[in-house]
C-alpha cells in the first residue's frame, strides 16, 4: 500500500490524466486511515470499486469529446468538384480538318451475293460427257427429280440421255406435272403422294391460298411443281420369260422367241460376264430405275454366259436395250445381256458357263461402248448384281 511520501512531491498530472490521478490519491489517504474492522474493510472496498469505474468512465468521456485529427478522414470529408465537359471538347480534333474529299473507299470487285432458293425451273442442254449422277449434282437434287421432270424426253431410262437434249430442272426435289383440262389438285396430290396444301403453298407455282381443290382452274400445259413428289418408274425391263412360253416378250421386239423344248440348267454360281470388271456408266441404282451394272470396255469385248442355261430371248429390244440376249438357268434365275454389238447364240441355243454369247457394243439407247448385265431371281425379283458375282 503506498504512503503520501511515495509519490513525488513535484510531480503534476497532465490534463488527460487530471480526474484519474485525483481520484488515485484520494484512495491513497483512506487507505492509509484504515481501521482494520471488518465492516470498514468492506465499506473501503467498495468504495475504492466504485471510485475506479467512476475513473474510467470519465476517461472515456475525454477521449470521445477530443476531435480526430486522421489526416485520411479529413481527405475523404472534402468532396471532389467536377467540371463539365461538352461533347464537342472530347470529339474536338487537334489538327487540320479533313476533306471529304481525301475519305476514299476500298474498291473491292468481288462482291459476294447471298445465295437464294429458286422458285422456277430452268431449262439445261445436256453436254458430251454428262450423266444423270452429274447433272442432279451440279444443281443439288436427286437423280430421280430428273428423271420425274423430263418422262417425254428421258421416258424414265437413264440410258436415255443425250448430248443436245433440254431437261427440265425442278428447283426442289420432287417431279413436274404438266397440267390436263379437267385434272384436280386433289387427284394430282393423291397420284404424287403428297398434301394439296404442299402444292398450293409453293411460291413458283402461283396458285391463290383459296384455290378450289375438286374443279381446279389451271390452264392447260402449264407446268406445276410438285415439291416431294414422287410416283412409279415405267419399266422397259424384260419380264420373266418362262423356257415353256418364251413368246410373252414379243410386245418388246423381235428378239422374242417361240416354244423352246429344253436346255442345261445352271448350277448357281456365277463368273463375270465379259473380261473387264469396271463399271462405265451407271451402277446398280433401283431409285434411278436401272437395276443392272453398266461394265465397261471396248466394241468387240466377248460376253459369256454367267452359268448354264438356255436362250429365251435374242435379237432387238425395242425399249432402248438395243441387241440384247436373255438366258433362263433353269433354277429360278435369269441374266440379261444388252446394248450388244453383235449376238452369238440364237433362241433355244443351250450354253455353259462361260460360253461365249455375244460381242460388246453400245446398241440402242447407250452413250459408249458398255455391258448392261442385269440378274433376275424367282423370289427376289431383280437383283444387285455386286452381291452375286465373284
């Protein structure tokens, strides 16, 4: 416990300090009249509790009455004070104006135009070296569109095309119709699979949205795109000819044959049909209507029986297959031989496999020299050759 000679007698407080070291010293001398009773001691303590909270309660009250002095506080306190700027000072240009004049544009001579859908069709001569493949191509539809668009022309043969000749060309896949008096738009959808509303609605066509379905008024000879139609291909292929009534393919031409007692029957299995194995022309292709593979080569090139059988057919065909040869094996399969430049064996001739039947050419509807071979089972119908042939 410290005595009054403790502290120091010159010592002065400063002015933080002034109530805290009064009330120090104050302690001090009760402290040092203490009477050693019990209750005093008490009353003492508890007095001297209550004179330091009293103590810290007015230091806390001096240090929140002192203004701050935070050289960052009294930054932040001062607002900035802004100055407008007209939208002419900031595109102002230091420097001498330019002219117009001197502004010069890069002449560029490839213009590029956005490509459009076509709404018409187009007329195509067909040039030395096309092909139906080719020609579908080069205008993006499929090979039977060309087809569908031209029957009066192509009549649904590939074979068909000719340098010189003017096609048809559909803006969309589908077919051309050329209209008949008394036709409907009922009738022509029904024919061509498709909706009325999908031929009404093509913008080529021209037809009003109210057009009447059943009693169609559309002159005549106007042609009338189809879009997505699609119908059947008139055949030119030779039917099955039966060995025991050969005569049924006279309707088409003068190869057919007349009654035929017997011949070899095959064995099933197969060699190719001439000495070259690359196709020429068209492969097997059953959307183009043309079931066969066209084999390349040169006039003169022999033909061969596939396998044994007899001849059904010999001589012309009217439908564009020029010389052609037909055997029955005798097994429920038939082979066609056709645009042959000569034929060796004659109705009811029996041969073996192997034999030689013919001469290549390019007889008929054919733009070169070829083979068209063609295979025709009892069961399957016309076949893909590629599946058959060694």
């Amino acid at each position: 416990m410290l005595n009054n000679d403790d502290a120091p007698e010159n010592e002065t407080p400063d002015e933080k300090q002034e109530g805290e070291f009064i009330l120090r010293r104050l302690a001090q001398g009760i402290m040092n009249r203490e009477i050693f009773s019990p209750w005093r001691r008490y009353l003492s303590h508890l007095f001297l509790l209550s004179i330091i909270v009293l103590g810290g309660w007015i230091a806390k009250l001096g240090l929140q009455s002192k203004p701050t002095s935070d050289p960052l506080l009294e930054e932040s306190a001062v607002r900035p004070e802004y100055q407008s700027v007209d939208l002419r000072d900031l595109l102002r240009f230091e420097g001498e104006p330019i002219a117009a004049a001197q502004i010069n544009r890069k002449l560029d001579v490839h213009t590029i135009i956005p490509s459009r859908p076509r709404l018409d069709i187009v007329f195509y001569e067909v040039q030395t070296g096309d092909s139906l493949f080719g020609i579908a191509d080069k205008f993006g539809l499929k090979p039977e569109t060309i087809l569908w668009g031209n029957f009066d022309v192509l009549q649904d043969d590939p074979h068909s095309l000719q340098p010189g000749q003017i096609l048809n060309i559909a803006p969309v896949d589908g077919t051309i119709h050329l209209w008949s008096q008394g036709e409907s738009l009922i009738g022509i959808a029904e024919f061509f699979e498709v909706a009325a509303r999908e031929i009404i609605d093509w913008p080529g066509n021209n037809l009003t949205p109210d057009i009447d379905l059943e009693e169609t008024d559309i002159p005549p000879e106007t042609m009338i795109i189809i879009p997505g139609g699609k119908r059947e291909f008139v055949s030119w292929a030779l039917p099955k000819i039966p060995r025991s009534n050969p005569s049924v393919a006279s309707i088409y031409g003068p190869g057919a044959c007349g009654t035929i007692f017997d011949g070899p029957i095959g064995f099933g299995t197969f060699v190719w049909p001439t000495s070259s194995q690359y196709i020429s022309g068209y492969d097997y292709s059953p959307s183009t209507n043309h079931y066969g593979l066209d084999i390349g080569g040169d006039f003169g090139y022999g033909i061969f029986a596939v396998d044994a059988a007899v001849v059904v057919y010999s001589g012309w065909h009217n439908g564009g297959y020029g010389n052609v040869i037909v055997l029955d094996h005798g097994n429920g399969w038939q082979t066609l031989y056709a645009h042959l430049d000569s034929v060796f064996a004659g109705c009811g001739t029996g041969v073996f496999q192997g034999t030689s039947i013919g001469a290549m050419g390019s007889s008929g509807r054919s733009s070169g020299p070829h083979l068209h071979f063609e295979m025709l089972n009892d069961i399957y119908g016309r076949v893909n050759p590629w599946n058959f042939l060694p």
